[in-house]
C-alpha cells in the first residue's frame, strides 16, 4: 500500500516501509516511518477529512474508501490492504488533482479524477470537470489500456462489489459514462 499526501505544509510518500519527507529533506524506515505517518495525519486528518468532503460533495468524486482508509489510518498505520478490497477487485487507485491544460498558453489548470479498479483485468477512468473530453478505458493486463467508452460500461456493470465504497465507486462511474 503507498500513500502520497501533498499538501502546502506536508508532503511525503509512504511504501509500507519507508517514509519520503520531500518538506523536512528526510527518510525514515520501518516502525519509525509508521509512527511519523501516523503522527502526520492524526495532525492533519481533521483538515484531511474536511477536503475529502469538499471533493466529494462538489464534485462528486467517489470518496468513501478513501474516507474509510485515512480513518484507519490515523489510528495506525499498520493497515492490511486486503480488508479494503472486494470479491472483483484486488487493485484500486484514485486520484484527484489538477494538470495544466496542453491547448493553453495561459498555463490553465483542468480538475480531474481518476479511478482504476479491477481484478485480472482493469478499467480506468480519467474524468475531467470542466467540460473537456473525458476518457473511459479498458485493459486485460492492467498495463495496456484502450479507450472503449462502450467495453467500459459493460465491464464495470459486470463487476461484483459487495461493499458499499465500490458500489460509490460503481456508481459514480456509471454517472460519468453515461
């Protein structure tokens, strides 16, 4: 499992071993890196939470795996990956940030959310909030994917979530698609 948290005063990644603090220019490893970690987000999970809410209420970012890790996480970081996964998934990654647009020479920045999700085979979503073409794509080995908008929504209608933050996940797919 990594966690990346960049945020004006924090940033730092996190392997499940060691812990990158690009703000302070230090690593640390093994239980100390979990102890920092922990440290870092108890100090900044109310700030945390407050922006996972903010994403998810404007725009509608599927945000309750998310919310349910950074939980457990402040609590400890000695969190198994397995217990967040579900019957069709055995990876998932979101993301939600800002890029500069390529068309502009204003340096404009465009807010997107990408989801991947899947078992032995992957969709991936790159969706963008300001109208610009958003992508839905498929892959067989979780490497290789091809935008099939079509492919894309049978797939994740097939897929067999029982827990309720995929089934938000799912459903916001399914809402971005179509």
């Amino acid at each position: 499992m990594s966690v990346f948290l960049f945020s004006n005063g924090i940033r730092v990644t996190f392997d499940g071993y060691r812990l990158f603090d690009m703000h302070n220019l230090k690593v640390t490893k093994g239980e100390e890196s979990k102890q920092e970690l922990t440290r870092l987000l108890q100090d900044a999970s109310s700030d945390i939470n407050e922006g996972i809410s903010v994403v998810g209420n404007y725009y509608g970012v599927p945000v309750k795996l998310v919310k349910k890790l950074v939980d457990d996480f402040t609590g400890s970081c000695n969190v198994e990956p397995e217990r967040y996964l579900g019957f069709d998934i055995r990876q998932v990654k979101i993301s939600f940030g800002k890029e500069f647009s390529k068309e502009s020479a204003t340096f404009e920045s465009k807010t997107y959310a990408e989801i991947e999700i899947g078992k032995d085979g992957c969709l991936k979503a790159k969706v963008y909030f300001d109208g610009s073409k958003s992508s839905f794509m498929t892959s067989d080995d979780c490497k290789n994917f091809i935008e099939d908008k079509h492919d894309f929504l049978i797939k994740l209608r097939s897929l067999n979530v029982l827990l309720e933050e995929y089934s938000d996940i799912v459903k916001s797919l399914e809402k971005w698609v179509e």
